[in-house]
C-alpha cells in the first residue's frame, strides 16, 4: 500500500477551509456593495427601507468647484461675489445642519421626503406622488391608506421644521412636499428629470403643494455634494436658487 505524503493530507483539510473563506468574502463584498446602492437609492442600509427598486444608475458629473463656479457663470450671477461665497464656505455649516437634522428624522439615504409629515422613501415615481398627494389632498385616513400608496408612505406623522430652506409654490398650500436631496447623488437627478416636473406642472404651480429643499450630502460617496450644496445657497444670495438646483440635475445627463 502506497501512504500518500503528508503535505497531501493537509491539502485536502484545507481545500474546504478556503472554499468556505472564498464564499463568505464573496458575500461580505457583495453586503457592502448593496449598502452602498441602498444609500443612493434611498434605502435604509438594514435593507428595512421601502426605496424604490430601479437598475443602477450613472455616478453622475463630478461637479467640482470650477464645475460650480461655470454653473454660475452660465446662469448670469456675479462670479466675484459667487466665488468668495464658495471659496470661503460661507454655507458650509447650513448644508451640514440640513444632513444632520435630516438624520434625527429618519432620512437614511436620498433622495427621501416627508408629504406633510409622513416620509417616503427613495425617487418613487410620478404615480406614487399624485396618489399620495390626492390622498392627503382629500383629507384621507393614513390608518386605511390604498395598498397601493400604503407601502411607500409612513402613517406616522413628523412634525418637519421647514426653517429658512428655499421652497417654491404657494406659501399656505394645504401639501408641504420637503425633500431631503444631494446634488450629487443620480437618483435624486432622476426624480428631478422623471418626476419633478409633473409634480411641478400638476400641484405646485396650481397651488395644491409647496416644495421645501433641505440638503442631504452623502459625502462618503458623493465627495462634491457637499460644495454643490453650498453652491446652490450661494446662488440663493443672488435670487437663483432654483436655477442652480436645475443646473446641477440637469448636469447628469438623463
């Protein structure tokens, strides 16, 4: 009988060792590459949220602070009092209160909303909107809200402090649409390009919902949507909020 050598033995006990180590690296990679899409889609990272499911997208412009800075040129602001606003991180503290505040209320990833209080979660589409809109609209019980809408809008209520954030639409309409957004961040362009518009068309300019913007920077995967916020306040200065806000989405291409 021929005795196999020693080495022999201790490979085939190590075989399984490091089949069993290459599957759970496998699953710990894909883990952290799904945290990571949770927090651009709006999902919370436990995979509890209720964010809307959509292919991956783009990671968007770079937009860079000589991005910005031509933003600003191209609208027709005063560079000179744009650039020292920017370079001097005038709104570096209003940006950053926005992302903390939004974290006491349960904002986990963008872009997220809170319809008069009641959250939604991730770029739902326009459907999702006008039905939750027409509900609270119609004075609806959340307790026996549609299925259809019941998944995506939380029946508890927050009480949101809209403080000096931009908003548009009519001051006294009886819908706040707050919005918790990274300029950054591909998803939140893709509400802006697919959704926002209806909205816009559909209740905001007929007066049924005012918008309120607050800034959520993932600044861990998105590095410039801090100073793209900052961006836009400083716009803000000058009368142009909005403008910014629409040149910065629409710097992602869709």
């Amino acid at each position: 009988m021929v005795k196999l050598p020693k080495f022999t033995n201790l490979l085939d006990r190590l075989i399984p060792v490091l089949l069993v180590a290459t599957i759970g690296l496998a699953f710990l990679v894909g883990v952290l590459w799904q945290k990571v899409q949770n927090l651009e889609g709006g999902k919370t990272v436990t995979g509890t949220g209720t964010g809307n499911q959509q292919a991956a997208a783009p990671t968007g412009p770079k937009l860079a602070p000589d991005d910005l800075k031509k933003f600003a040129k191209d609208l027709g602001l005063d560079t000179n009092k744009f650039n020292s606003c920017l370079d001097n991180g005038k709104y570096e503290k209003k940006v950053s209160g926005d992302l903390a505040y939004g974290g006491t209320l349960g904002i986990t990833g963008t872009p997220g909303f809170f319809l008069n209080g009641r959250m939604i979660t991730g770029a739902q589409p326009y459907a999702v909107f006008k039905e939750a809109i027409d509900f609270e609209l119609k004075g609806g019980n959340w307790d026996n809200a549609p299925a259809s809408i019941a998944a995506q809008v939380s029946k508890t209520k927050t009480n949101v402090n809209i403080g000096d954030s931009s908003s548009k639409g009519d001051s006294n309409a009886k819908v706040v649409l707050v919005e918790f957004s990274d300029f950054q961040c591909p998803f939140c362009a893709r509400f802006y390009s697919e959704t926002l518009g209806q909205i816009q068309k559909d209740y905001i300019d007929t007066g049924k919902v005012r918008l309120v913007y607050k800034h959520f920077p993932l600044i861990s995967i998105h590095p410039n949507a801090q100073k793209a916020g900052e961006a836009s306040e400083c716009a803000n200065e000058q009368g142009k909020f909005w403008e910014m806000h629409d040149a910065l989405f629409e710097s992602h291409g869709f």
